[in-house]
C-alpha cells in the first residue's frame, strides 16, 4: 500500500513494463493483435507522441515534488504552487492538452498508443475534476502535509545525485516548505475540513523535522562556506515555521474542523470511476465483493475442518454448519496461526527472513522472470506513519538502478502489551510471510522492477494503482497455488484472511463514504466477518475515513487479474504457461488491467 503504519499497501509509482524474456512456452495470443489490427498512421502517432512529451513537460513542471519522486531533477529546488494561481495553471494546462488531444482521430493510433490516449485522457480529466469538483486543497490538510515531507523526503531518501547537490537542492526547498504551510493556512476552510483529517495532520506535523534530523543534519557537513550557512538558516526557519503551523493546527484548525469526511454518492462514484478507471460501477463491485466474501468464508471453513480434526477442545464441525459454527471453527484454526508470532523488537528481521525465503521460492517454482533490482526493507519514515502497516516504494521511472524500499511502520513505543499483543496476532509468522509476497516477491517490487523497462514513459508515470495492487493480491494466490510454506494449511487460512481484507476493503470503502456506516458497522464487518483484530481494524477505521476510493483498488484489480487469467488459460488450453503468462502481462507496464486483457485477448481498445 501506500505511506502510512502497519497495515498494507503499495504506495509507490514506478514505470511501465519490461519484455519478456524469450521463452520457448507459448505465449498469449497478443501477437495477432497486430497482425489483426488495422495499420495505425505514422503522423497520428507522431502527433500523439509530441502531446505526450509536452504533457510529461508540463505536468513534471507544475507538479515539482511529485518529478523529484518520479525520477525528473530538474525542479529539485521547487516546490508545488496550491494558491489560486498555481491551481488556476493547473487546470488552463489540463483542459488545454484535453483539447488538443481531442483533434486527435485515436482510431489511427497503434493499439499501445490508443492505451496511452486513454490513459492520459482519464489523468486530465482527473487534474481538472480534482481542482474545481473534490476541491481538496480546501478540505484536505494531508494536501499539505504530503507535500511538505514529499519535497523533502524524495530527495534525500535515494542516491540519485551527490549529496552536497541534494543537500543545495533541499536548501532551497526547506526555504520554500514555509509558503506551503501559509497556503494551507490561506486555503484550508475549517468549516469543511474533516475533524479526523485535522487531528492526523496535528499528530504529523513534526515529523517534516524528524526527515531533517535523519537526512540532513547528520549530513550538513558535507556544505562548506555559504551553502553550509545558507542550509543552517534554512533548517532554523523551517523549525520556526512547523512550529508556527503546529500553533495554528492546535489553536485554529482542530478546535474549528466541523467537515464530514465522507464526500457523499455522487463524488464518491467520480473519483471511483477516475481512481479505477475500471469498467465495474460501484454497485457492481458491492455485488462481487459480497458474493466473494462468503464463498472465502466457506473455503476458510473447510480448511477449518482438517486442522482442527481430531484436536481437543474443538468445536462442532459440521459439514453444513450454521453461521455460528462456521464463525467459532474458523475462529478457532486461527488460533492456531496466532500463536506463532515474532517477538516485539523482531518483527523487522522476520520481514527480512520471510523476503529471502519468498524469492528463493519464486525462482525455484519458475513463476516469473524475477529481477536483479535492489530492494531494502526500511523503517517507515515517521511522516508517512498512520494509514498504512506497510508498503513498497519503488524507484520513480526516470530514475534507474536505485533501490526499492519495502518500508515497514515500527509498533508504536507507548503501546500497552495488549495493543502489542493484538497487533502480532493479526501480523502473526504467516502474515508476515504474506506482507513480503504482497509488497515484495513477487508482488509490488518485482512488478515495479518489471515495469521500469516499458517503453512507454507516460504509461510508467501514470502506473495503474488498480494493475498494481490488483497485481500483488493476485500473487498471493499464486504463491499459495504453488505450495509456499509446504502446502500449509495455515498458510492458505491465513493466506484467505489476507484475501478477506481485500474484499472487506471494497465494501468498507463505500459502506463508510456513501451508506453513512457508523464505526460499529465497520468494525463488525472488520472483525467479525473478516476476522480482523482489533488493532488492525481500528487502524482501518481511520483510513476509511481518511480516504475515499483508494480502497477498492486492491479487490477490483485483484478480480481483473483473476479474469483475464481465466480467459487466457481458457483460450490457451493446455498451452498456457504460467511464467511466459506473468512475463507477458508484466511486459505492459502497468496499465489499468482491461487494457492488459484487451492487448493479451487480441480486443478491440476501450
């Protein structure tokens, strides 16, 4: 998942796709997709192609802490305008490009292209939709906050150039992070924004300075002269000014948040439909994801069955149980999983163990070329802490060879042992196991690392969250498909329960957003139909309520997956391969997965 503390996520952005390598198993019939489509124009595509890079210009240009993170340095020293004027330039670039694309006959465009084309369509759209429609700037304090550690953090986090050039570079930002905090103070209507939303940022405020003292003090030594003087003043008047924002987030914005976070049907079904671009409409996901849930269940239940066959003290185990002995016997082989936990302080090297042991299986069972990048297991940065348990944060596109971080948020120091306790219940041994499949091999970073080498740069900065969380759920099937961990048992269960978050996600997300769910709704979906523990389910609550649309991405991408292997496995038979198959569909670079399926079933593009 994204930024934020133990609970999971992909965050991240990172390129498009590699080709697969060359494999004597069939492939996937995309190959007669060009000999069956119709000759695309060389000017059109040539003219597709120039709006591309001046969308790519443009947009790195407005958007300078988001290029930094991307992979483009040349605005390393700036940072994003949100007052009306650089709002205004936001949305004059956007509905220009919109214009111009739209003189454009995309059915003379190659079939990558036409992807492209709709890709970049929904983003304009988007840009526009988000400025003058959701309006976050106004109600969105985390709006800010991102921003104001994003300029830091992007630059300093990797190596990308030598530290004095970064250091000169975060000079000049932290010189310019106190115009962010005069903007959200400038912007932000306390009447609008969400209490939750507040009280977040209040609680995230400081740790804009935690990335000073861990990125740039240590390093301050490195700038001689004026640039080590210019750096000082600098660091000293970013600490006057997040305490300067502190003030006002505690005195002023807290005390006066009266918003309702929920953003209501009718913008909650346009962001869906921007965040997914997926063809499923809200009410179709409600259905698949409810129906989804109880034939998991069931699974689980079965499973329930033969570990705790013959154990004393179990519960009743029909083969037609009722609810409630389907709900105590699933329960109870949990148990099971509970008991074998990390210890507090090791929960970060078990990661490291579990993200050995899940590459070495990937090659060994030959499920997918797996990559030579670097990746890094890391303590989340307490600035992103508070949505998320984990998650994956790739190098940006244009930058190459750099690591990928799979960050993990530390417990927190001041919980009491039953928090603790409740929290590796949930993050027990095989959970674990999981969040290094989903975030790392052979999720998020293998997928990211394929994806760097796509030919495509606008698809790679515009990677499909829905293909990349869709992607890493889907392989976690896989893996236990495969037989992981022995064919445990209790891996699969866990594995399933992993799988229920999933689906408890999409419904959550609407539930809370659109049908006006109160906390104990949600949290009985969480923990009594999801079997979620207290601690993750509370720490989910605040998510729901933080975020809208965000949610579904990891059920619906997950389903796509699901499909478009059924119907390739279907067309191919006894043919199929699974690694020539995952090679293939990674070789797109992430884009929404309909348009990965309408490339590998040789469809039409829509």
């Amino acid at each position: 998942m994204r930024k934020s503390p133990l609970a999971l996520a992909l965050l991240t952005v990172t390129l498009a796709a590699c080709q697969p390598k060359a494999t004597d198993a069939p492939q996937a019939p995309a190959a007669a997709a060009a000999a069956a489509a119709p000759a695309s124009d060389a000017a059109v595509d040539a003219r597709f192609a120039e709006l591309s890079k001046q969308w790519l210009d443009g947009w790195l240009k407005l958007n300078p802490v988001s290029a930094t993170q991307i992979g483009e340095h040349r605005y390393d020293s700036e940072v994003d305008d949100l007052s009306e004027a650089g709002r205004k330039a936001q949305v004059d670039f956007a509905r220009k490009l919109l214009t111009e694309l739209d003189t454009l006959d995309l059915s003379k465009l190659s079939r990558e292209n036409q992807i492209d084309a709709a890709i970049l369509r929904n983003q304009l759209r988007s840009d526009v939709w988000g400025i003058e429609t959701l309006q976050s700037w106004a109600w969105d304090p985390q709006a800010y906050s991102g921003l104001a550690g994003g300029a830091i953090y992007n630059l300093m986090a990797r190596e990308f150039a030598p530290m004095p050039q970064r250091l000169k570079s975060a000079t000049a930002r932290m010189e310019k992070i106190p115009q962010i905090f005069a903007q959200a103070r400038a912007n932000l209507d306390p009447n609008r924004v969400p209490k939750i939303h507040a009280e977040t940022v209040a609680k995230q405020n400081a740790g804009v300075l935690s990335l000073v003292d861990t990125f740039i003090t240590p390093n301050a030594g490195q700038l001689k002269g004026e640039d080590r003087k210019r750096l000082d003043a600098a660091v000293a008047g970013l600490r006057a000014a997040v305490a300067e924002q502190q003030k006002w987030l505690d005195g002023t914005l807290v005390p006066n948040a009266k918003g309702n976070f929920r953003i209501g049907q009718t913008l909650y079904d346009e962001k869906l439909q921007y965040s997914l671009n997926s063809s499923l409409s809200r009410a179709e996901i409600k259905q698949r994801a409810e129906s989804e849930l109880a034939r998991v269940r069931g699974e689980m239940y079965a499973i329930a069955q033969q570990v705790l066959k013959d154990k004393p003290k179990a519960p009743a185990l029909p083969d037609k149980p009722d609810a409630a002995q389907q709900q105590k016997a699933i329960e109870a082989a949990l148990e099971l999983a509970y008991a074998e936990k990390p210890k507090r302080e090791q929960v970060v090297e078990f990661a490291k163990q579990t993200l050995a042991q899940a590459t070495e299986f990937t090659r060994a069972k030959d499920l997918v070329t797996v990559p030579s990048d670097p990746v890094k297991i890391i303590l989340m940065p307490e600035f992103q802490r508070g949505v998320a348990v984990a998650y994956c944060d790739s190098p940006g596109p244009l930058d190459r060879g750099l690591d990928t971080y799979y960050a993990i948020s530390p417990i927190p120091e001041d919980w009491s042992d039953k928090q603790v306790d409740s929290f590796l219940r949930e993050y027990n041994n095989r959970m674990i196991h999981l969040l290094s499949i989903h975030e790392a091999m052979p999720g998020h970073y293998l997928e990211g690392a394929h994806s760097a080498k796509a030919k495509s740069t606008l698809r790679a900065v515009l990677r499909s969250g829905l293909f990349a969380e869709g992607w890493a759920v889907y392989t976690e099937d896989v893996m236990a498909d495969a037989g992981y961990l022995d064919n445990d048992p209790l891996f699969r269960l866990v594995q399933l329960k992993f799988y229920l978050r999933t689906i408890a996600n999409a419904i959550l997300d609407q539930g809370v957003q659109v049908d006006n769910w109160s906390k104990e709704q949600a949290m009985a979906l969480m923990t009594q139909q999801a079997f979620q523990q207290a601690s993750e389910a509370e720490g989910k609550w605040v998510r729901a309520q933080l975020t809208s649309a965000q949610l579904p991405t990891y059920f619906v991408g997950a389903q796509e997956h699901f499909d478009m292997r059924k119907a390739v496995e279907a067309k191919l038979g006894a043919q199929f391969n699974a690694k020539a198959y995952h090679d293939q569909v990674l070789s797109y670079g992430a884009p929404p997965v309909r348009f990965v399926r309408q490339m590998m079933l040789d469809e039409p593009i829509k």
